[in-house]
C-alpha cells in the first residue's frame, strides 16, 4: 500500500509536474485532499501573462492595422521578413517563458491542464500573436468551462488558419475545420457521418480571423441555407454547430477518456470513465469539478495507478528543474531538448497532437533522456546532432547576429548545460535521516515504484561526504529508466 509521501508525491507528478524543492518537508505529512485542495486554490486565480511580444512586432501589426492591411499578401517583402524573423525568435521566447512558468508558478494543475489542452487543441502555426493569443485562451479556461474553451479555441485565428477555415466560403466549403472539430475535439473518430461533416462546414462558412488575429465572420461568405446536422435540422451556424456537439454525450465521454489515459491510466476502465463522464455531462463540462471526482477519489492512488505513467519530455524537463532549482546560464538549451526528446512546446507533430505514452521512449530518446541529469551536473554540451527541420527549430537554424542566447558552441545542433543548482531546500528535507537509510529515502522520494533496487546507483556515488553522497546519488536515481515514470 503506498505511503503518504507516495501518495502525495503521485498526486503533485499527475495534477502538476511533480514537487518542487520547498513542498519536500510537508508530503509525509499533510492528507492528499488538504494538498490537493491547496493546489487547486493556487490555480484558480486569474491566469496572468507572462510574455509580452517585441514591441516592434507590436508596432508592425498597429501599423499594418492603420494601413487597412488585412492580408499577408498585401505586406510588403521587408514587412514579411521582419515579421517572420521576428515572429520566430518571438516564438522561442514564448516557449521559454512558458516553461519557465511551469517550472515556477504555484498554479501547477493550471499549468499542466494547459498543456493537455495544448496538446488537444493542437495547431502549428510560427505566428507568433496568433500562438499567444490561442495559449492565453487555454490558459484562462484550462479549468474553467470546457464548451466555453471550446468555442473560444475554434474562433481563434491560430485554429481557423492552421484547419483552413479562412479558405471555407459558399458553394466552396473546406471541409478540414469541420472534420477535426468532430474528431479530435469533441466526438472522436467513428462517431459523425461523412454528411455530418459536410453540413457542418457549410454551417462554419464565413468563420475566419483578421492578420492581426481577432475573429472575424465575413457573412457575404457565409451559407445561410437549411443544414441537416446530427439528426436535427436548421438554419445553423458555427455556434449551433458546436453547441449541438456539445449536447452529445459523446462528447463527454470522449473527452474524459482521455483525461482519464492522461492522467490516472492506459488500462481501460469503462464503467469508471462512464461514471466521470456522465457527471463531467451533468456538471456542464465543468473542468474544475472532473478533476475533483478524479483527484480526491480512493481509486486514483491506488498502487497500480502509481509509476506507470511515462513523463513526457516536458513533464521529465520541468520536473527535474523543480526537484532541484537552478539557474540556466544559457535558456535556449531547453529547445534543443525538446526537440531532441520529441516534444516542442507550439510544434506538435500534427492536429492529433502528441501521441504520448511509449511514443515517447524509443532507443536514442530513453539514452537522452537517462544523460539530462549527468550532464547538468557535470556542465555538459548537448551533443547530440536533431534532425534539421526549421519550421520545429522556430527560427533556430540561423541564430540572430550577437545573440549570446542563441550561441552554439561546438557542432551546429550542440549547446552547454550550464546550470547552477541550489541544493539547500533539497539537502534539507533529509537533514534528519540516518545515513544508512539515505539511500533508500532518497530513492523513495524520487522514484514512483517500489520494485526498484537501487544499491548499483548507490555504489557509483560519491561517499566522500553526506552532502556529495545525497547529491551524486540523487542525480544516479534521476538518470535511470525508473525515473522516466510517474
């Protein structure tokens, strides 16, 4: 039977990104419903921006605005190379900044609901006011109203140009939108007919958004006639659209099945999800209240939903920076690994996201993964040469002139590690512990498992002293394959 610790410890990995360095004194001590319900406060102030666009970015599109330019098209070829290059490095410092949040801020299930979100609304565009804007929309919803977050999603410019829906006008449709909405967002796959899909993209006709990224619905592009949408039939538009999907209860349980794979489990449960799903459908989609039935519920912390979730590279990255804070010399270094690890933050694969799961673990990513801690402590450079693809590299195959953050040392690709650890909050929490149990504490705390024997760990550490042994054995623990799991 898990222990406290363990319990609370799985709780901060699932509703957030694991503990951070000062919470370590109170997880075998405070009851996981006080925890949960401390994290759940913290998260439900009002989601502050952290990231604020160049200012000449800002300039380019009020002045593009005054000039009644409404379409790339008409910028000229200075205007549309300063705002790609602008937009790019934009891009990068927005997924710093994130990061940096997650790694920070107490409104952890705020945090890691959005990047679920992140991850279910997925859409690849380089525009960078266009990607801030759909991030501030999950971010101000992430645990809010779930048809609310949906709708707000689809009328942002980012969905609308990444799905074709500026292209979707009578006696024209584009059908992409329409499709997506149903099957990755609301239904899932096999639940609409291919007539479906095309009366709701008749229905989204007219639906686009301005270059300067505010929705826009254009009704001279707009089919004003009879659809027959999901068994009913009218008049509808966009919004009949999504609230009709949203009165199937399909759409509940699609949703939380996946919260559910996300969050508790990959073994099917069906009578479970159906029980969240009906009240997550009862409740309105509230969001907040389905991560009560999960969180607080008996079955979530029970030993076989603990440390069998793989981190994904994000969630690995972020929780080894609040485990043990540091100070990053060079920040970039974070989007080289992810994008050796298979994760950019604003880059997914494809409109279906991040698969997750073992998608994430294969030979060369488990190695990289197993080498993150070691080569923090020691100083080292990333090596490791990723694929070249400039679109995932937002901008970063062509460092701008006497930027020190976008300096590369050694080969193209590789960059230095440099990080100062502050080890105080860490060290502390086992102050009180015997040295011959240090070990087995240590490997309690950062190991989900208990299956895990973690005496060749502890023979490679450094036993010259208790603090180089707590540190040294940490960082061994943290670069084995148990430590990719939560």
């Amino acid at each position: 039977m898990a222990s406290l610790q363990q319990k609370n410890t799985h709780l901060l990995w699932r509703a957030g990104f694991g503990p951070g360095a000062a919470q370590l004194a109170t997880l075998d001590t405070l009851p996981v419903a006080d925890l949960f319900s401390q994290q759940l406060t913290a998260s439900l102030q009002p989601a502050i921006s952290f990231f604020t666009p160049d200012p000449a970015l800002q300039q380019l599109l009020a002045t593009i605005g005054e000039g009644g330019m409404m379409q790339r098209r008409e910028l000229s070829a200075d205007q549309k190379k300063t705002l790609r290059i602008q937009s790019a490095q934009g891009l990068k410092q927005l997924n710093i900044a994130w990061v940096n949040q997650m790694v920070n801020s107490p409104a952890q299930v705020k945090e890691k609901m959005s990047l679920f979100w992140h991850g279910h609304f997925a859409c690849r565009t380089v525009n960078l006011i266009y990607q801030q804007k759909l991030l501030d929309i999950v971010r101000n919803n992430a645990l809010g109203n779930f048809g609310t977050l949906l709708k707000e999603v689809s009328k942002s410019a980012s969905m609308l140009n990444f799905l074709n829906n500026n292209q979707n006008r009578k006696d024209h449709p584009n059908e992409n939108f329409a499709r997506e909405v149903m099957e990755l967002f609301t239904l899932g796959r096999g639940n609409y007919t291919e007539m479906d899909v095309k009366e709701a993209a008749r229905a989204f006709t007219g639906w686009g958004a301005t270059f300067s990224g505010d929705f826009v619905f254009r009704e001279r592009q707009h089919d004003g006639g009879i659809k027959n949408f999901m068994g009913r039939s009218g008049n509808f538009n966009g919004d009949d659209i999504l609230d009709i999907l949203l009165q199937q209860r399909q759409t509940a349980r699609f949703i939380t099945r996946k919260i559910y794979s996300n969050f508790v489990s990959n073994e099917d449960a069906p009578d479970r999800v159906t029980w969240l799903a009906n009240r997550f459908y009862d409740n309105h989609y509230d969001i907040q209240s389905l991560l009560k039935d999960i969180y607080t519920s008996e079955w979530f912390y029970a030993d076989k939903n603990i440390g069998t979730h793989i981190k994904s590279p994000v969630e690995l990255w972020v929780g080894i920076r609040r485990m043990l804070p540091m100070q990053l010399d060079n920040d970039a270094v974070q989007l080289l690994l992810q994008r050796l690890l298979g994760q950019v933050l604003f880059y997914p694969p494809n409109v279906a996201g991040w698969p997750g799961g073992r998608n994430w673990i294969d030979s060369s990513t488990l190695m990289m993964r197993m080498r993150i801690p070691e080569m923090i402590f020691a100083g080292e450079q990333v090596k490791f040469k990723p694929k070249d693809d400039d679109d995932q590299m937002m901008g970063m195959q062509q460092p701008a002139e006497n930027s020190s953050e976008n300096t590369v040392k050694g080969r193209r690709g590789s960059q230095q590690i440099s990080a100062s650890i502050n080890w105080q909050d860490y060290l502390h929490h086992f102050s009180a512990v015997p040295r011959e149990s240090l070990l087995p504490a240590v490997s309690n705390l950062l190991l989900s498992g208990n299956s895990f024997d973690p005496s060749v760990p502890g023979k490679y550490s450094d036993a010259g002293s208790r603090e180089n042994f707590i540190k040294t054995a940490s960082i061994r623990l943290m670069s084995t394959p148990e430590y990719q799991l939560c």
